[in-house]
C-alpha cells in the first residue's frame, strides 16, 4: 500500500481528491458539532434562564419574560439542535443536513448582522456572537462543498 493510497485526501493529477467516507465523515462530524452547539444553549437557556439572559443582557422582568426565554432561545435552539442529528446517513441525507446547518447558522449571522448594523449598542458587544455564528456557517459551507463534490 502506497502513502498516497493510504491518505483520504492526496493530490490526484492536480486536483484535491477525497474518499467518498471522508467527505462524509467530514459532514456528519460538522452536523454533530452544530447540533451539540445548539442543544448545549438550548438546554443552558432551559435550566439556566436567568444566568442565560443576564450573558445577553436580558432582564427576565416577569415570568411570562421568563417563559418566552425558555421557549425561543431554550426550546427552539434544543429542536433545531435535534434536527441535524435526523440526517447522519447516507450522502444524500448528509448533504439535506447541511442545508439545514446552512439555513440556521446563516439565519443566526445573518440575523446577528442586521442587528450590528442597525443598532445602537457598542460593535463589540455583538462581534463574539457573531463571530461563532460566522464559524458556524463557514464550517458548514466548506463541509456542505466537500460532500457535494467527494460524497456518492
């Protein structure tokens, strides 16, 4: 077995090229790291409300504040941490999962984007925030490229 065959990504007559498991296992590890990103907040935001809130300057005022916390930043970040972990089989469910990965992570940076821009609170307070939301989407995308072009 030579070096080259033994390696998952080598130089193939100029161009990159990847074993097929590869560019999956890439995918389905980014899908795994996004969704244990959101469950992780989800459940936080859950258990954690006011501690949660307080890191985003959130004042929990009266308990329907509370529970509206819990339901948006705990319940849906839970669900939609859920849903990528539905899509770890083949190539084609892979790809479907990153879409959904490219969906919500791009939402949450495009979302933390507009409110930078418009806002009147001081940049560094949302730049953090944004930039793991950026992260989120970059891995996505170059996972979402990877099985499109080396998964079957």
């Amino acid at each position: 077995m030579t070096s080259e065959s033994a390696c998952p990504v080598h130089e193939e007559k100029g161009s990159l090229a990847m074993s097929s498991s590869t560019a999956l296992l890439y995918g389905r590890c980014i899908l795994v790291l996004g969704a244990l990103t959101l469950i992780t907040l989800g459940i936080l935001f859950l258990v954690q409300t006011e501690a949660m809130a307080s890191l985003i300057e959130l004042e929990l005022t009266t308990p329907l504040a509370r529970g509206d916390i819990q339901t948006v930043y705990g319940g849906l970040e839970l669900g939609l941490g859920l849903l990528p972990l539905f899509w770890l089989g083949k190539a084609e469910a892979v790809r479907r999962g990153l879409e959904l990965h490219l969906a919500v992570w791009g939402g949450l940076a495009g979302g933390r984007a507009i409110s930078l821009l418009c806002s009147e609170a001081p940049l560094q307070s949302g730049i953090g925030l944004f930039s793991t939301e950026l992260v989120g989407l970059a891995l996505g995308w170059s996972a979402w490229l990877v099985v499109r072009r080396f998964a079957q």
